[in-house]
C-alpha cells in the first residue's frame, strides 16, 4: 500500500490498523508458490509510535468511525480464496477480520470500503447494524470482484453478480462509486442492475454527496 510514502510526506498523523492477523498474509499464486502480502515489517518497526491499532468501532474524530468489518450474513468474494494466513501449521484462509471500513458521518453517511474483502454486502450490513435506518449517501471503494489473472474472465458468475446487485437494492445506499479490485466485467454486470446508482472510480475523480 502507500504507507511508506504516507509516512515520508506527513511526520506526524497516526496511522489505523485493523487488529493484526494471526499469521502472515500470503497470496498462493498459479504456479502454486507463495507470495507475501503483507505489510512491510521494517516499516511497522519504523513507525511503530505512529501505529494505532483498532479492534473495535471507533471515534478517530468527531463523525469519523473505523469499523471492523464483523457481518459475516453473507459469501465473501471468491478472489479470497488464493489468499491466507501462514503461521505454525497449515496455512489458513485469510478470515480478514483485519479489514476495516470508514464512515463520514455529516448528514448521510460516506462510506469508505478499502478492498471489501469482506464482501460489499457485509460491509453494508456491518455499517446498518451500527448505524441502523442512516441513509447513506455514497459508498467508495474497490468491491474485491476481481478476474481471473490468466483466462481475464471474473471470478464471480454473472448471477452471483445480479444476486449481489439485487441484494444491495435492499440497503439505504444511494450511490457506489468503485474502481481498483472491481474488475471491468464485473462493473459492466453492476451497473446492468444498479443502473445510475453506480459510477466509475478513477484518480482525480471529484465526488460530491
């Protein structure tokens, strides 16, 4: 990530972390060897009085919440299955109760998803049980619906996506900007279903709520 230059740019903002994984984050990748994934130890040590942990919500400033990404309701996407833990024994599937999602309180809320490997529904359904009946106004991030390195095909079905599509209907979000880890077929199968509540995320967009 850009923690690193985070760090070099600004000497004195904290950083937030989700509580750390129980293992080293790796990718198993198609030729089956591993790939670390994880943050830069060196640069944890180097900035170690800047870190701040988080295992529960949070008030970082005043309308400004971290939230632990908790729901479990629904699947979690299948780009997490080349992704795990490794510590003493067998690595493990990446639970991911590391990730943390932001939410803007100033009227609606913006929610901010990071990768969503969680899953965008249960990164809604985390943000309504904590902010129940708030409407949200804007929902930014990548949606972790990624494609096939190899084939270039998504791994998600197309109805898995319309089911997605369907059941993000069912929470109070008026508009999903998203880019990065959601891969271009994915997009297109959104926005057949979610029509002008979605839009592409690019840098230098310019966002208002």
């Amino acid at each position: 990530g850009g923690a690193r230059h985070f760090f070099e740019v600004n000497n004195t903002a904290p950083l937030f972390l989700g509580e750390a994984p129980a293992g080293h984050c790796y990718s198993l990748k198609e030729d089956q060897s591993w790939k670390y994934v994880g943050l830069d130890a060196a640069l944890l040590e180097e900035g170690r009085a800047r870190l701040r942990w988080i295992s529960g919500n949070k008030e970082i400033f005043p309308g400004v919440y971290l939230l632990p990404a908790a729901s479990r309701k629904y699947p979690v996407p299948a780009g997490n299955r080349s992704l795990y833990l490794k510590g003493p024994g067998q690595p493990i599937h990446d639970p991911f109760g590391h990730e943390l999602l932001m939410v803007v309180e100033e009227g609606g809320l913006v929610v901010f998803t990071g990768c969503a490997h969680c899953g965008l529904l249960n990164l809604l359904d985390t943000v309504s049980q904590h902010f129940p009946k708030k409407p949200i106004s804007a929902l930014i991030g990548g949606l972790h619906l990624t494609a096939d390195q190899s084939s270039g095909r998504m791994l998600e079905n197309e109805a898995e996506v319309r089911a997605l599509a369907q059941a993000v209907l069912e929470y109070p979000v008026a508009m999903i900007h998203t880019g990065h880890c959601t891969c271009a077929q994915a997009y297109a199968h959104l926005q057949t279903f979610l029509s002008d509540k979605i839009a592409p995320l690019y840098s230098g967009a310019v966002i208002e709520v």
